[in-house]
C-alpha cells in the first residue's frame, strides 16, 4: 500500500511538472514574440514534450490558454488584487487594491498585451481566460462600490453600480499601460495617478 501511494505521488508530481514546463513554455514564447501566431507544435518544443501531451493535459489550444489564465491569477497575484477583505476601511482597501495591481500588471505586461490583443481579434483562441479575468475585476470593484456606500464615503448622487463603470476606466491594465509604457511614467507615480483618478472620481468630499 505504502509502495502504491508513493507511486501515486510521483505521477501526481511528474504530472504537475509536465503542466508546469508547459504553461512556463507558453508564457516564455508570448514574452519573446508577441506578434507571432502561437503553435502549439512551438510551445511543445519548448517544453520539451510532445504535441499531444499538451492536448492531453490541456483538452485543446483554447484549454491552454484558459490554464494560463487561471496560473496568472493565482501565480501572479491577481487574486490577491480583488480581496479587498481585511481590517482596512472602504477607501482604504480600494486604495490598496489599486496598488496591489500596479507592480503585476507591470510584471506580466508583455503577456496581458498578448491576451488582451488575442481575444479582440479572436475571442476563442483565448477560451475564457480575459473573460474570466474581466469578470474577477468586475466582483472586485463592486464589493469595493458597495463598501464605500455603505460606508458614506461614497460621491453624492452617484450609485454603487454607476462607481463600478467608473472605477473599471482607472484601474485596469489599460490605463496603466497608457501611463506606464505610454508615458514612462515609473509604477510608484502610475499607482499615485490611479489612486487619485479613483478618489476622485467615486470618493465624495467632506
């Protein structure tokens, strides 16, 4: 029995390699050309496995993508980023919620491009890995909203559904990279800009 389980174990993580060398493979090959078609016979090569493992592991191309996705989120942060749970008062979790992302959309900004750029040519060659981000972000700052309604901090007249579509233009990867690499501006004045942009535009004045 002993002997079985430990077996069990080395495939389990012989597995987990595979996906692992696979999902590193893929975000390298959108890091170094981003403008080219990803193949799947590429991104196979560079994991040193073969074609159809990655159909076997993946299901298909658009599986592949949609595995990235769920890596970045959790990999890279971006779950970290909508919970906005804690101590912390309403303006302050949006205010840190907002600064959490700067440096990840900096980190994997070669690769957000990539998707974001994919999915509004062809949103099925990503599945639903933008979807599912968009989505994320979209829960986040509606708990945010909602918290700082509840909280009376929220601008007079302006509805916690209103402040969602408000707060999607000023912190999203988007507008970072409009400032980051449109402007150079470097991350600690990109988090400050967006931060401000926030309050401003949602926080209501004393």
């Amino acid at each position: 029995m002993a002997n079985r389980k430990y077996e069990q174990r080395l495939r389990a993580d012989a597995a987990e390699q595979t996906r692992r060398s696979i999902l590193d493979a893929l975000y390298q090959r959108l890091c170094e050309a981003p403008t080219e078609p990803v193949s799947v016979e590429r991104v196979a090569a560079m994991a040193h496995v073969s074609r159809s493992t990655i159909y076997l592991v993946f299901g298909s191309r658009a599986g592949l993508f949609d595995a990235l996705g769920d890596d970045l989120r959790h990999r890279g942060g971006f779950d970290r980023v909508v919970d906005d749970s804690g101590d912390s008062d309403a303006l302050q979790a949006l205010q840190d919620s907002v600064r959490t992302a700067v440096p990840i959309f900096a980190e994997h900004r070669q690769v957000l491009r990539v998707l974001y750029s994919m999915a509004a040519l062809d949103p099925q060659a990503v599945g639903g890995v933008v979807d599912r981000m968009a989505k994320d972000r979209a829960t986040g700052l509606a708990r945010h909203a909602e918290r700082l309604a509840d909280e009376g901090v929220l601008r007079s007249g302006l509805t916690p559904a209103d402040a969602v579509h408000l707060l999607w233009a000023v912190t999203g990867f988007d507008f970072f990279d409009q400032l980051y690499s449109g402007r150079g501006l470097p991350l600690d004045t990109v988090a400050d800009i967006m931060v401000t942009a926030a309050e401003r535009l949602v926080v209501g004045t004393s």
